[in-house]
C-alpha cells in the first residue's frame, strides 16, 4: 500500500531534491517543525543534527529511526532557537504550518500556527548568527518580513493534489560548493545525467591499476584541486 505523505510534507518528487540544492555547507543541521522530517532523512547528516517539533505524537514516531548524530526534541522551535547557542556554522531549516491565509485547506496539523506565531518565528528568524531557510507558500506579511533575503520558487502539489508554488526564502548568497551535491539537476533528466556521469567517472578511476590512481590523486592535489574548491566544510 502506497503510504500517505504528511501533510505539507517535503519528500515529494523534486521537491526535496530542490530544498537540499540550495543548503551549503555547515557543521550542525537544525529543523524545526520537523514533521516526518523529508530533509532531514534525505540529506547528508551534518556532524550534528537537531529535529524539533511540538508533537508529542509525532516525536514518539522517531523513537526507532532517529538517523545517527540526531536529537529530536519535542518543543516550540522558536523556543529552542531562542535557547541554542549559535556558532556560526549551523544551518536552521524552518517548514511551519502554512500560513492560513494562503491555504486551500483548513486545520491538517494537531498543532497549528497563528499569525502572532508566524510574526515570532520571522521575528526570530532573522536575529539568527547562521544561514537560515524557510519553506512556505507566498504570503504578504513573508514577503515584507524577509524583504533582504533571497527567494526561490518552484512547484509543487497541496497534499490535495492540487498544484501550487512554494517559496524558499533564505538569508545567504546561493553557494557554489553545496552540503550534498548528491541531488544536483534541474530536473529528473538532469540529475540522472549527471549522476551517470559520476558514476563512469569513478568506474573509469576504480578499473586504473594502483599506481595510476595514486598518480591522477597525487597529480590533483599538486594542482590545487582541493584546495581551490574547498568541497568540505
Ligand atoms: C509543514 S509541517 C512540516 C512537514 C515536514 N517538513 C515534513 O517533511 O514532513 C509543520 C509541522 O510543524 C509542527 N509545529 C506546529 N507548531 C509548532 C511549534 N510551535 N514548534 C515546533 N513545531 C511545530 C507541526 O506539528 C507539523 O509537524
């Protein structure tokens, strides 16, 4: 049986894929309003990993399948990014309920969000010493709150199936060098191209005798591959 996705849920076709496109590197990954967490499960793991939520219910399901180097909290998010202690290095991923202005739907969540509730997160939000993302669909008051950062929209479907545009809005330049490049593609033609691509590649490296592969590796470090693109955090 097909399972039912979570509504608002993020592991749609290419939508999780487009959310894991713009995140760069960072040392600790943060997402409130975990839900069933699409990103969280799909992307690399950073060193450290927080998903938070206010579901009790819904947190108990993580009990069994916390990824490793994870925390699940349940609590208020703006709460728990009032009380983090910030580095610099996080990257906060926030997808709160929508707003209820701009739904086609009524009440999906046991815990939803008021307006008030939306003002404090943007109001939070935006004090934050570390790059941030926040999902949504188009609203006024987003828009005038995040008038400085950037935006990117794509497409999606409600969980009624009906088409619609989420917008991506995040505080950071789009990064040449990406946390997980493992999804990057415009769409699924792309990603499958450049993924085939990588994996000849390394087939065609893994079949050179030894001492070849050491020379190619030796040969890239010389000319300051590594360095002159800094892949890794
Ligand atoms: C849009 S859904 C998240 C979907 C998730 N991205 C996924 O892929 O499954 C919003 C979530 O916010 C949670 N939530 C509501 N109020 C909250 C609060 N004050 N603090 C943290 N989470 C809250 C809801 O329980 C719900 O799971």
């Amino acid at each position: 049986m097909k399972k039912r996705r979570y509504p608002g849920g993020k592991a749609g076709f290419g939508v999780y894929q487009t959310i894991i496109n713009i995140m760069p590197p960072h040392e600790t990954y943060i997402e409130t309003h975990l839900g069933e967490g699409a990103i969280l499960r799909k992307k690399r793991l950073a060193v450290q990993n927080y998903g938070i939520d206010i579901d009790p219910l819904l947190v108990q399901k993580w009990i069994n399948s916390t990824p490793e180097k994870t925390k699940i909290i349940q609590g208020d998010a703006v709460k728990f990014l009032d009380g983090f202690s910030f580095t610099g290095k996080e990257l906060v991923y926030c997808d709160p309920p929508y707003l209820k202005e701009t739904r086609k739907t009524g009440r999906i969540y046991r815990y939803e969000y008021t307006r008030e509730q939306h003002i404090d997160l943007l109001d939070c939000i935006v004090t934050l010493p570390c790059k941030v993302i926040i999902s949504g669909y188009f609203s006024k008051l987003y828009s005038e709150k995040l008038s400085s950062w950037n935006v990117q929209t794509f497409q999606a479907q409600t969980s009624g199936g009906i088409p619609a545009t989420e917008y991506l809005w995040f505080n950071f330049e789009k990064p040449l060098f990406l946390h997980d490049p493992q999804y990057i593609g415009k769409d699924y033609r792309e990603r499958e191209r450049i993924k085939k691509k990588a994996s000849r590649w390394v087939n065609r490296f893994e079949s050179l005798p030894m001492l070849e592969k050491q020379a190619i590796m030796a040969q890239l470090e010389k000319s300051g591959v590594f360095e002159k693109n800094s892949f890794l955090l």
